[in-house]
C-alpha cells in the first residue's frame, strides 16, 4: 500500500513492491494472480479500512456535526503542512492517475467519495437539527460540495502553497454554513 501510496501505481514497479513486501517475484504473482493490478487494488481496500477511518475521526461517528466535519478539514491541512502528508490521498492520487481510464478503479474511488458524502450529509444533517447552521443549508447537495472542496484541497496541497492558502480554501467552503 505505502509503495502505490508514495509512487503511484505505474510508477512502481515490481521490484519495488518485492522490496517493500520482502516477497520474491514468483511468490508475489503466486499470492497475487491478477499480478500487480490485484495488488493495488487490495491496497486500495486496506487503505480504506486503516486510513480513511483515522483521517475522517469523529467524522463518522453517527453524533457528528459541523465540529467534526470541520475537524476533519482542519486535520487535511495540518496533514499538508508536511511532506509526508502532501504525498496526499492514495484515492485522491488514484482518482488523478488511473480512474479516466479503469472502470473498477473509478468504482473504488466513488464508493471512497460516497462514503465522505454520506458522513458529512449525516453531520450537516444533525448540525442542521440542532441550529448549529443555516436552515437554508441543504445537507446532500453542501455535502457533496465539502467533498470536492476536499479533494481539490489535497491536489492544491501537494504544491505545499502554505497554511493560509490552504485554510482560506476550508473557511470559503464553510463560510455559508454559518
């Protein structure tokens, strides 16, 4: 996962990935029959199961509102203002790189974005349900805006333009919520 992640999937080649499983070739394609493609793509799941979760937090938690949702904005900028974390997304980065052209990518990639649209609607939801935004807002449809914003916000990031331009892209985003 960490290889893709760091190199993308077609710049990392086999002998990258036997050195970062310490697999041999002929055990890798044995363990993986779809090669290097069903490789990525199990890295792909791992991804989602162990570190989506840790970057969305609170966020998917069932109670969550704007404070979380914002939380998780904020954690994506911290994120950027290191050169680990401008490596980015793996799903971001795989969207850029393979989603146009691999129809199952592009599948994995919007399961990965419904999931984010589903959490931040079910918080604006509750936010909206308890006051904490407009009543104008329309959870669904600013969901769905918040997640692009995400998106466009990492690919922004990894050109390490700075903490203000970074969080002048959060507050524009949320600025209507208020």
């Amino acid at each position: 996962m960490r290889a893709f992640w760091e190199h993308g999937y077609h710049e990392t080649s086999v002998e990258d990935l036997v050195e970062a499983t310490g697999v041999r070739p002929g055990s890798l394609y044995n363990t993986f029959r779809g090669g290097k493609r069903e490789l990525f793509l199990g890295s792909l799941q791992r991804y989602s199961k162990l570190v989506v979760p840790e970057k969305m937090g609170a966020l998917e938690r069932p109670g969550a509102s704007v404070g979380e949702l914002r939380a998780y904005f904020d954690g994506l900028v911290e994120d950027l203002m290191s050169a680990e974390g401008r490596m980015g997304c793996l799903m971001v980065n795989t969207a850029m790189e393979l989603a146009a052209d691999d129809s199952e990518v592009a599948g994995v990639i919007r399961g990965h974005i419904g999931r984010l649209e589903r959490n931040a609607t079910r918080a604006l939801r509750n936010a909206k349900r308890r006051g904490e935004v407009s009543k104008d807002v329309r959870p669904a449809a600013k969901a769905t805006q918040l997640m692009a914003t995400a998106m466009g916000l990492m690919v922004v990031g990894k050109t390490n333009p700075g903490r203000e331009v970074l969080e002048t892209i959060v507050d524009t985003a949320f600025a209507e919520l208020r």
